[in-house]
C-alpha cells in the first residue's frame, strides 16, 4: 500500500429509539461473559462497492450515513446492553468486587465516518492482508475493560473511492460472534424493511447454583488485566472451495473408516497439521488445535440461537508434532471430531462450577500455548447476509484485535454453498513456508471477490 491514511472526518454518538423502557436496566454478566475482560473487542467488518449508477456521490454517502444513524439506534433498542458502559462495584465489608453494564449512564455507541483514498482493488489485490484495514475500526488495541470508558459499541463507516467498508467493534464481554453478526443482520434488516424477525434474548443466562451479580476475588483490575502487543505477522486469506472442501471431507472420512467427520473438522485437521510442518518444530514438542465452539445447542435445555452474550466453550486436541505428521489427515480429523463430540452440557456445567470456585480472566500471553492453532469465528455466521442498499458485500475483513502466531479465522466463501475462507496468522517465515507446503496449497482453490 502506498502512502494515503484514513481521514475522520466526523463522529457521534448514537442512543437507542426508544430508550424509556430500559433506561434503569442493569446487565449483569455471567462467567462465560467476564472471562473476556482482558482480551480485545471483536472487530469485523464488511467492504461494499458503492452503486455504479451514481448520479451525486456526496448526496449518496450523506443518505447512506443517516440511514445507517437512524436503523442503529432502533437496532440498540433490541440490543440494548451494546449503549451501556461496563461498571465495577467494590464494597470493603463484606469484601465485593463486581462488573456489570450500566445501560443508563452512556452516551450510547460511537458513530464515524472517515474517508480514504483508495479503490476495493487496491486493498484487495495484495497477497497478504494491507495493514490499513486496522485503521477501519475504532477502539484499536482496545481490550475489553476499557468499556468502562469508551462505548461497547462502535461503527465506523470509511468512504473508499468506489466502495464504503462499515467496520464494528464491540465488547468481547457483551457477547460472542454468533451475538455479533445477530446484531449486525439485525441492523441490515432494520435498515431494510424497519423491523426484525428474530429479536434478541438479552436475559443472561446463569447456573443453577449462581445469583448475579458475581462477586470476583479480586481488589483492583491491575490483578487481571495485561495488555501484550501483537508480534509482527503475516496475515492471509486462503479460500476453499465447496468442492475442495468434499474432497478434504471423504478423505478423512475414508481414513479413519467412518462418516461422522465434518467438513469443518476435515479442514481444520488439514490447516493444524500444514501449519505445524511448517513451523519445524522438534518432533517431541506438543502442539494443540483448538476450535471455538458455542455451547447454546449444547446446554439442556438448549439455549436459543438468539441468546444475547457470550456462551462459547473452547475444545482441544493435543499430540506431538512427530505424532500429527506421522499420521494420515484422518487421523487428526478424528481427533478434533472426538473433542468436539465430548462437548456436552455435563462439560459446559463443571467448566463453569469450577470457574465459579476459581474465576479465570483469559489473557492472550498466557491462554495459547507457542505452538498452538486456535481455529475461531464459524463459517456458519451469516457474514454475506447483511446488506445495506449496496448488495451483497464483497469482502468481510477484520481489524487489529485477538490475533497471535496460529490464530486462524473462519469465514463463509463469498460464493456460499459451503466454500470457507480462512484469515491465518502467523510468523512470516512460517507462512512462507506454508506457502510452499504441497498438501496445503493444493486444497486452495483460486477465488477473485472483484469478479463478482
């Protein structure tokens, strides 16, 4: 990329419409929700092209950035927490020490529009990533906490030559990514047709046994709270093709002797063991594949899908380098099947029986191991289904935040009918070498979002 920055050029704050029936409402969060305090915000987003037909473009953007004002805040009436801010409760006798979300005391969620002078191309023709797509969202390096100061949720909308990119980034500890893009489609929808389908579950759901708000074993967020800065990464979309992706499936399938392994987990195996080759590491050295997994259709009852908050769980496979890359494909698909099918709601319960007993805040230097994958988002989100009077967008991108060696993101392909695309990150050397490796190239299929 050449030399031009994103300009702001104005920003607000947007309340929810109307807000007299929630205006005293107290959100208080369940474990799944405070385990998130020390990471950051999600951040993603979705690159439009703008219409070709344009007679005035500064009267379309202007439309366009009022439109989108206004189907926001009757959005945060439905999702109400994302206009609060966080607010920490201490009191000496007895000891206490509780966050929870004041949806009273805010100025509800930032709002901004920004300009930058580059064309889709530009920015989506580089092998890796650009670097100037972290400029596209707010609250960059934010971590979770800090929504006790800034706004849980802000949109920033930045104005490209030939398309606008609406960027979001909202507290971790609100929700999860199956809440995010239920409130992103939410919004889409709104500023369509003026109302939605499905509302949002914003009751949080807690254990039997538990009575918010939680009370923490802690005296100050200093004993919590650790900001680490990202190492210097390459990042890179690799997209897969529905049929590459049947191909990775019957293989496993047929390696292991079964037809239970899912698509997802074919996948997967392949991108754990391709990365670890291509970090030549020692063959004694232990390596882990982690999948990000919602527990909503695993609880009993099952939690519905528009439960408002965070309800994931992550699940593990572990092995030796020598072990993953001695074996077939199958091999490690089945183990990431086995871990997956353990997730129940007896492992969800003593999960969080055994937070309750010892709260843990997750922080990113110490909950991934250095030779780890972690596998997040879903292909299943309805990425490509949000649309704001500019057709299906063209690309979803993400910002700074939640990303280390091994963190690789999962994303529905453009072109739908079960095509992935993955965002991986990794050290540059190894992505180098993951470039070269055989097996893993040759499940990469050619895809150009400016063709379509």
């Amino acid at each position: 990329m050449g030399t031009p920055a994103v300009r702001r050029i104005s920003e607000c704050f947007v309340k929810p419409h109307p807000s007299d029936h929630f205006s005293d409402q107290i959100c208080n969060l369940t474990p799944w929700d405070i385990a998130m305090l020390s990471v950051h915000y999600i951040q993603k987003g979705l690159l439009f092209k703008k219409p070709e037909t344009l007679v005035d473009e500064n009267e379309f953007i202007q439309n366009l950035l009022e439109k989108l004002k206004h189907s926001l805040s009757l959005t945060l009436s439905h999702f109400y927490p994302l206009s609060g801010r966080l607010v920490t409760h201490k009191t000496q006798n007895p000891p206490s020490y509780t966050v929870s979300v004041d949806c009273k005391n805010s100025d509800g969620a930032r709002f901004i529009y920004a300009t930058l002078d580059v064309t889709i191309s530009e920015l989506l023709s580089p092998v890796d990533t650009p670097s100037i797509f972290q400029s596209f969202f707010d609250h960059h390096k934010a971590i979770n906490h800090d929504g006790h100061s800034m706004p849980l949720l802000s949109i920033q909308i930045t104005e490209l030559v030939d398309g606008v990119f609406i960027g979001c980034s909202m507290n971790h500890v609100i929700g999860d990514g199956t809440s995010y893009w239920n409130f992103f489609n939410s919004w889409s929808q709104i500023f369509q047709a003026q109302s939605l389908s499905r509302q949002p579950i914003n009751n949080r759901w807690f254990p039997n046994n538990c009575i918010p708000p939680i009370s923490l074993n802690f005296k100050h967020h200093d004993e919590f709270i650790e900001r680490s800065e990202k190492p210097l990464l390459r990042e890179r979309f690799f997209h897969f093709s529905a049929e590459s992706i049947a191909k990775l499936k019957a293989k496993a399938n047929s390696e292991s002797n079964t037809t239970t392994i899912s698509s997802f987990q074919s996948l997967s195996a392949l991108v754990w063991r391709s990365i670890t080759r291509a970090r030549s590491i020692p063959s004694d050295q232990k390596t882990t594949c982690r999948l990000a997994a919602t527990s909503r259709s695993r609880m009993e009852p099952a939690l519905p899908e528009e439960y408002f908050g965070n309800c994931l769980h992550a699940v593990n496979a572990e092995t030796t380098a020598g072990e993953l890359l001695e074996n077939d494909l199958g091999w490690a698909a089945w183990k990431l099947h086995v871990a997956v099918k353990n997730l129940n709601d007896r492992v969800v319960l003593q999960y969080l029986q055994e937070w309750l007993d010892s709260p843990v805040i997750y922080q990113m230097g110490r909950f991934f191991e250095p030779y780890c994958v972690m596998m997040g988002s879903s292909p299943r989100f309805n990425m490509y289904g949000s649309e704001f009077g500019m057709g299906k967008a063209v690309a979803a991108r993400s910002g700074y935040a939640n990303k280390f060696d091994g963190k690789v993101s999962s994303y529905p392909g453009r072109e739908g009918g079960g095509s992935i695309d993955l965002e991986v990150c990794l050290f540059p050397h190894t992505m180098t070498a993951l470039e070269s490796d055989k097996e893993f190239m040759n499940a990469v299929s050619e895809f150009n979002p400016l063709l379509f």
